[in-house]
C-alpha cells in the first residue's frame, strides 16, 4: 500500500481527484469503480471542476458504483442514483448509458443478478475509489465471519444504519440492506484509492495501517493485499491512529 498523509481533508480529496484525473488522461476509455458516503462526496467537486475547466474528458468513461440500498427508488434524493447524478454525472461530460448503479427497485435477487451480469460485462476495473464505514465496511461488505466475492444483498449493520441516519429525515427511513459489490469485485480493479477521514474512522484505519491481519471482521482489511492501493487520509486522523510516515 502507498500511504499518502495530508493537511486536510480537502488535501485528501484534492489528492483523490488528482490520481482519477491523471487515469482518465492515461486511458481516456477508463471503467472506474466509484463511491458514495461523505468522503466520495468531497472528491467529486474536483472533477466536475477539472471537467469545466477542460483539464479532463469523460466522454468515453464508463464507470460502475459500488452499491445501492435495497428498496430505495432511484429518484429518491438519497438513492445512490440520484447521489452520483447530484455530485458528478449531471455536472460532467460523461454519457450516463456507461454509469451503471444497482437497481434498489424490483426483486432484490434479479438486481443482484443484473448487477454481477454489469460488472462482468464491463469488463476489468482500472481504478476503483474507496471509502470505508465505521465498522470497516468497504462497499457495504459489512464486518462477519465471511465476506462475498461477487455482488450480493447485505444486512446492514446498526452501526452503517446509525451513521447513514444523517442522510435521511429520521432512522427508520435508513434502509436496512444493500445490495454490493463483493470483496473479489473490489479486489480485482487495477488500483484503489482510499481516502478517510474523521475521528470516528480511527478503529477502521487502525486495523488497515497498524497492523498485518486480514480480518472479516474489518474487511477493510483485505486492501493490504492489493497491488496498487493508495491510501489517503489526513494528519489528525494518523495522529489518532497513531500511524507515522
Ligand atoms: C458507499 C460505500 C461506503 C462508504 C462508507 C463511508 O458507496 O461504499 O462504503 O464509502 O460508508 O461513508 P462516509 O464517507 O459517508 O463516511
């Protein structure tokens, strides 16, 4: 892993940005695997402004993002859907035909089906963001004694569901499954970039920096596996982790 410690989280997301842009001027007809949570919704105001300002196309990009809540209508604001049409998509010269997001409408089952057919059919991932969840989640893996390779539905834990409450008019509108990616679908893009931040991520990065375990029950974990993983976070968050270059 390459760990890159900044000043801020602005820097982190600014760094983030930075390595998907320079992928896309690379490989122009790059597939990148994308995020939602607050941390993604940091990094994408880079984009649309490098996209406005000329400094990157997306016009043949193609992306696939890492989840979506089960029973959520697309057009609802908090649908991951409407998130990534709200912070990139509507905002960036990309064709949405070539963003594929699960659908959190339907039988959950033929979902997961169409969506495990989407990631196939795109074919291999060259950069895949990450963020990761209280619990350690990446995607909505959620910590257990097993983890999935492909995409399936997940029970969210009560610790995603007490952290998404902010997203939602109150708790019980937070949807209690998701459907994801799987940890072999993460584990197979080209590169990763990780970026977190916050004080209430210290257990999760903790457990990623300062030591040498794949734990399921961190599945955040398993990124110290990958080849080309870059990790990003600010120097409070090191500080807490008691991580140092
Ligand atoms: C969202 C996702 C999640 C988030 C994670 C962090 O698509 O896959 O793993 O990255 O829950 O969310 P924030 O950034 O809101 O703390």
């Amino acid at each position: 892993m390459k760990i890159v410690i900044t000043t801020s989280f602005e820097e982190t997301c600014k760094k983030a940005a930075d390595i998907i842009i320079d992928q896309i001027n690379t490989k122009p007809d790059s597939r990148l695997g994308l995020a939602t949570g607050s941390t993604a919704a940091g990094i994408y105001p880079y984009l649309v402004k490098a996209n406005k300002d000329g400094k990157v196309d997306f016009s043949k990009v193609s992306t696939v993002n890492l989840d979506e809540y089960v029973g959520i209508d697309p057009k609802h604001p908090e649908s991951y859907r409407a998130c990534m049409d709200r912070w990139l998509f509507d905002h960036v010269n990309i064709d949405k035909k070539n963003t594929v997001v699960a659908s959190g409408l339907g039988d959950p089952d033929e979902s997961v089906k169409a969506f495990n057919k989407a990631i196939a059919d795109g074919g291999q991932i060259d950069l895949q963001l990450l963020g990761v969840g209280l619990d350690g989640h990446i995607g909505f893996n959620e910590p257990g004694k097993v983890l999935y390779s492909h995409a399936h539905r997940e029970k969210l834990t009560d610790s995603t569901i007490e952290a998404n409450a902010r997203f939602f008019d109150k708790i019980e509108d937070v949807p209690k499954e998701a459907i994801s990616m799987g940890m072999g679908d993460i584990m197979k893009a080209k590169s990763i970039v990780f970026a977190a931040n916050g004080e209430n991520k210290t257990e999760a990065i903790k457990n990623l920096l300062m030591n040498d375990a794949i734990d399921s029950q961190w599945p955040v974990t398993v990124i110290k596996m990958h080849p080309d993983a870059t990790v990003i976070i600010d120097e409070e968050l090191a500080k807490m982790v008691g991580y140092s270059c």
